[in-house]
C-alpha cells in the first residue's frame, strides 16, 4: 500500500509541478516580450505625449521626479542623485509606449501583480499605479536590489530571462518573486525589466491543487527558500507564511525571507532538504512535528524550483486498515450467527421432526432456492411464505440481508466508476501536455542548434571569417531566432483564443478585408521572399470584426499558405460574397493535403506528413478555425495532391453589410465555384 502510495504522490508531484512550470512558462514568455519592446521604445524617437500625461509629473523637495494620478495609468519615479535634465525626460516620454503592455500583462495573468522598468539610473515605471513619493525612499538605487542585479552582465552573461528569489517588494506588494530580463543597447545596459508574483498568488495556485488523504504541497526555490506554504504545513513545518508585510517605511535594500524558511539551513529538516537535493530520490518517508509522512517531489521547469508533496502515513493507511476491520468483524458475527442459527435450528428441528416435517419440507426448499439466487448475484428476491414464524422470520432476514449486499456492490461499483472516470481524465490531461510540450520541444530544437552551431563557429574561427560569411551566419542567426519567436507568439496567440472561447465574446467594430490582408501580405513579402502573391478582387464590404483577432486568423491561414508552397510557389487571395456568406480564399501552390489528413488539419498541434523539415507547431490553422467559430463563421479547407490547397474564412451576412452592387468573385486558379 504505502509503494502505491509513493508511486501516486510521485506521480502527482510531476504533474502539479508541470502545471505550475506551464504558468510560469508564460510568464517567463511575456517577461522577454516585454523587454524587447522596452528596448524598441528606447531606441525610437520621443512620441507626441498627451498634455494630460505631461501634467501628472513633479518634482519632490529631494530631487526626485515622481507622477501623480492613480486609476489606470503607470507610476514613474526618477531619483534625484544623478540629476535630471531634457535627456532624462527624454527617457521618460519615450518609455511611454510601454504602458499599454504593463497594463495588458497585469490584466490577463492572475497571477501577475505588476510589472515594469528600471533603469541603469534609477528611473522606474510601473503598472498598476503606486504613490512613488511615499513608497520609495528618495535617493533609491535601483542597482541594489535583486531585481535588478541578477539580471546584469556578471550574474546573467546570457542575457537571457531569469527569475529571483523570494523578496519584500520596496513598491509596496509584500513577498513575491520575480521574471526579469535585461534590455541592452548597443553601448550598455540601460535596465531591466520584470514581472511580479506574490507569495499570496503562488500559495493559493498551491491550495488549488487536489491532494488526497489531507496532505499539502510546499514550493521551494531553487536556493532551498520555502516560497509557498499553505496552512497545514505551518504547523508541520514550524513557520508562519509570509503573505503579507506591514510596510513602516520604505524599503532600501535587499530584504530576503529568514533562514527559518530555508530547507538546507535547518537540521530538523534534514530529510526533506535530501529529498530536495538529491534527484535520484522522488519519494521517501519523514518525520515532521512527530508525524510520520511520505513525501515526493517534482521539478519546476524554468526557475528551478522544486513542488513537494506530503501526506501522513496513518491518513493513507487508515481507510484501507478500517474497511479490513469492519470485514473481519463482519464476517466474525455473521459466522457466530450461523453457527447459532444452524444449532438452535437442528435441535428445534429434531425436536419436532416428524410433526413438521411434510410442513416444513417446502418453506425450506424455498429458503434453499432464495440462497443459492442471492449466491448467484441475483440479489432481488420475493420473501418466501411458510405461516411458520421461525422460518418466515429467517426468509425476511435473508431478502433483507440480500438487498442490503445489492447496494453494498452497487455502491463499490459506482466508486470504481468514478475512479475509473477520474483516472481517464488525468491520462489525457497528461497526454495533452506531453504533446504540446513535445511540439514546442522539437520546434525550439532546430533554431537553437543553428544558433548554437553559428556561435561555435564565430567563436573558433572569428578573425577568419570575410565580411561575407559574417553576414551569412547573421542571416543564420536572425531566421533561428525568428522562427522562436514565432513558436511563442503562437502559444501566446492560442492562450487568448482559448480565453475567448471560455466566454470573452469577440469586440466587433466594422473593418475591410482589405484592411486585414495588408498586414498578412506584409508579412509574407518579409517573411517568403521568394513566394509570388497575387491578389485577386478585394471589394470594400464592411464587415462586422474584431480586428485583432481577425488579423490573427488571416494572418495564420496565409503563412501557413506561404509556408507550404514551396521555395518558388505562389500565393492567391481574393474576396467574394456568396448567398449569405462573406468569404476570404487563401490558394497556395504547395503539394496538398493528404486525404486521410484533411479532417485533421484543424486540430490543436497536428501536423501532416509533408510537414517533415517545415518550421512550425501545428497551431495556425487551429487557432483560425476558433476565432471563425468565436464570430459564427466557418473555415474550410479544400485540397487535392500536388493541386495545392484553398483555405476559405467564411463570415454569416449578420457580420456583413452588401454594397449596393454585389460583385461575384472568381475563384483562385485552378478551383470552380462549386469547391467551395
């Protein structure tokens, strides 16, 4: 019992520390995306700020410049120590253009507190809004503190995105963690950007998690720092969550969690922290505030955090030593009762043998019967009558005995259905993650390998290399990094469809195909030099949209086009109404679609056959298809081996108005009218 035990809560610390990593991964993803349009912003020239903007600014009697006006607008702060003239409010009004992502990166996460910019010399901006001139202290140095130095060139040569340790927010938001990333420009580091999620956020994700026989989960940084504690491991554990903070002043400078909470610092936690340590052990028993336990843990892939998984030895245990027990004692009393029926009945029969002996032969031979149809399973008997009392009382108890068996098995029979359920569930939660980690996985693989081979190559052979060969692998480098990035625009672009189709209606507004096709076609000139596009009839039809979802639908339907088509291939987009239809045709030159592939074409992460050495992660025309179906419209998909294929985003005339002349549109080449 207690390996099963182990084997399960095993099991179930790599799935909850997956589900967490999954949720982390996406913050890690913004976090990266956040700090190159920081960078973009920084090296653009100054926007035209609102005048209202402008006024929300002041300076303090320390120096400082610090904004005013809460409700949905970014908080500013600039120390006074290095002075600030016309390049530093430069620096401000250019910074600007972030805020409509802060904002959007703390409104789609639940688990995002705030997120923002510090700078090299000290000027911070942050969503949601804090009183800057009261939270932090007026000669801050933002290079000080976590947040900021473990993303600089010494403690992050990569550059890349990293996450903290567990800390006292100087903005005011408690302990919380952090992603951060650095943003550099040509000459130095000129900051870092972050997004914030408090200990309260992780410990509730924590709480939500289904943990059998009353046990509980602890999250632990990758220093040994105990992140999350829900309440019942307060007890087991000797320390008291820290949630929240009482802020008596500013915070000026680093401030950590005690060594109280560090596994690795405590010897009455010896064995959890091995449990932690070593990763050849997923499970073991210890001891906690005199219980006896089983603990498992499961990696958090990214920070390098570890989920683990406890539940008390007796809880787990108990029920199966209870229903033993009852079983025993069950069959104990059922077999003092008939071994007592059966003396008192053959003493009471030799006794009046011969007098009820025709009387008795009958009743009993349907007592028999009634057994052997109770032994057969058929538990629903009709009590036999006799007129004897004795043995009519024996036949109702029978009949009773019978039915009370029959809801008994019914009973365990509805419970293993349930488990049997639950368990079905879980395979394809799990099965569905291991395929989109697979896909993402493998789509990383190949640019990563070509990054990585670029690198060696500069590395060992830097002073050889001719301006042209330099220029080759930059090309290298840019396409791999492009093609990363479209793996993660579309895992983003796929979260906020999944969000629309839990209830979020599209917000309409009136738009022209032309006006989505532009991009699309941008792209693909960008993207697939070497395709032909050609552009049928675009007629001005308003349609009833929303325009950004629809850019990512077209979008998606033409790159895949492009992206099949072939090196010298050819892309066809017209637009044609038809009855009560609005359609958009997307025609591409490729080698079609395998029939016994058509119907799967649409499904999340599915890839066909021909798609070998082709980049991408079989999200595109998944994502398409939602957001036609979120407006009530259709996609279609039509294709014939080495004839190409014709994608149609279909719009009901109640998301369309008809110009006073309806033009037929001709179909791409190749195709007739009644393809479609």
């Amino acid at each position: 019992m207690e390996k099963i035990s182990r084997d399960y809560l095993s099991d179930l610390a790599q799935r909850e520390a997956s589900s967490i990593s999954s949720s982390l991964e996406g913050i890690a993803a913004s976090t990266t995306l956040l700090a190159r349009e920081t960078r973009r912003a920084l090296a653009s020239p100054a926007p035209a700020v609102d005048p209202a903007e402008r006024a929300r600014y002041r300076r303090t009697k320390a120096g400082a410049l610090v904004s005013t006006g809460g409700g949905d607008r970014s908080a500013s702060f600039y120390s006074g120590q290095r002075g600030i003239g016309p390049e530093q409010m430069d620096k401000v009004w250019r910074l600007t253009r972030i805020d409509p992502l802060l904002r959007d990166l703390k409104e789609t996460n639940p688990l995002v507190a705030q997120s923002y910019f510090n700078s090299w010399d000290t000027y911070n901006r942050i969503y949601p809004y804090v009183n800057a001139a009261e939270t932090y202290p007026a000669d801050m140095d933002v290079r000080s503190y976590n947040f900021y130095y473990e993303a600089d060139a010494k403690r992050n040569p990569s550059r890349r995105q990293t996450w903290t340790d567990a800390y006292l927010d100087p903005a005011g938001a408690g302990w919380m963690v952090s992603s951060i990333a650095p943003v550099y420009s040509t000459e130095r580091l000129e900051g870092v950007v972050g997004i914030d999620v408090t200990i309260g956020a992780l410990i509730e994700h924590v709480l939500a998690m289904n943990i059998p026989w009353k046990g509980y989960a602890i999250l632990v940084g990758r220093d040994g720092t105990m992140l999350a504690i829900p309440g019942p491991g307060e007890r087991d554990l000797g320390v008291k969550e820290m949630r929240q903070h009482a802020y008596d002043g500013a915070v000026k400078s680093d401030t950590f969690k005690p060594e109280a909470y560090n596994l690795l610092r405590r010897k009455d936690l010896a064995p959890l922290a091995t449990l932690f340590r070593d990763d050849r052990v997923v499970a073991r028993d210890v001891t906690l505030n005199g219980r006896r336990m089983i603990a498992a843990r499961g990696a958090v892939m990214g920070p390098g955090w570890k989920l683990l998984v406890l539940a008390p030895s007796e809880e787990i245990l108990s029920e199966a030593q209870y229903l033993r027990a009852r079983l025993q004692s069950i069959g104990q009393l059922m077999a003092l009762a008939l071994f007592l029926f059966y003396c008192i009945f053959m003493v009471y029969l030799y006794a009046r043998t011969r007098a009820l002996s025709k009387k008795l032969s009958d009743p009993l031979d349907a007592i028999g019967e009634t057994i052997f149809e109770i032994g057969a399973g058929r538990h629903e008997q009709s009590t036999p009558e006799s007129g004897v009392t004795e043995i009519d009382t024996l036949a109702h108890s029978l009949v009773h005995m019978s039915r009370g068996l029959a809801q008994a098995y019914q009973t365990i029979s509805e419970q293993e259905r349930q488990v049997s359920t639950a368990l079905q569930r879980e395979v394809a939660i799990n099965t569905a993650q291991r395929r989109f980690i697979d896909v993402i996985s493998h789509e990383f693989r190949t640019p990563l390998t070509v990054i990585d081979s670029c690198g060696q190559i500069l590395a060992r052979r830097a002073d050889q290399l001719k301006p042209d060969d330099l220029r080759q692998r930059s090309v290298s480098l840019r396409r791999a990094v492009r093609r990363c990035n479209d793996v993660l625009a579309s895992a983003l672009q796929l979260l906020r469809v999944e969000k629309t189709g839990r209830g979020e209606p599209p917000r309409l507004t009136r738009a022209m195909w032309s006006e989505l096709v532009a991009p699309a076609q941008e792209a693909l000139r960008d993207q697939y030099p070497g395709r032909t596009l050609e552009i049928g009839d675009l007629p001005d039809t308003p349609i009833e949209i929303d325009p950004e979802m629809m850019r990512v639908a077209v979008a998606a339907v033409v790159d895949n086009a492009a992206r099949y088509a072939g090196e010298d291939g050819k892309v066809h987009i017209s637009v044609r109404d038809q009855g009560d239809r609005s359609i958009l045709s997307v025609h591409d030159s490729g080698p079609g679609i395998a029939p016994d592939e058509l119907a799967q074409v649409k499904q999340r992460f599915f890839r066909g056959a021909n798609s070998a050495g082709t980049p991408g992660a079989g999200i595109g025309l998944y994502l398409a298809d939602q957001i036609l179906d979120a407006h009530g419209g259709a996609l279609e998909i039509f294709s014939e081996q080495d004839r190409g294929t014709t994608v149609a985003l279909s719009l009901p005339k109640r998301h369309a108005w008809k110009a006073d002349e309806e033009e037929e549109l001709a179909p791409p080449p190749g195709r007739t009218e009644e393809q479609y």
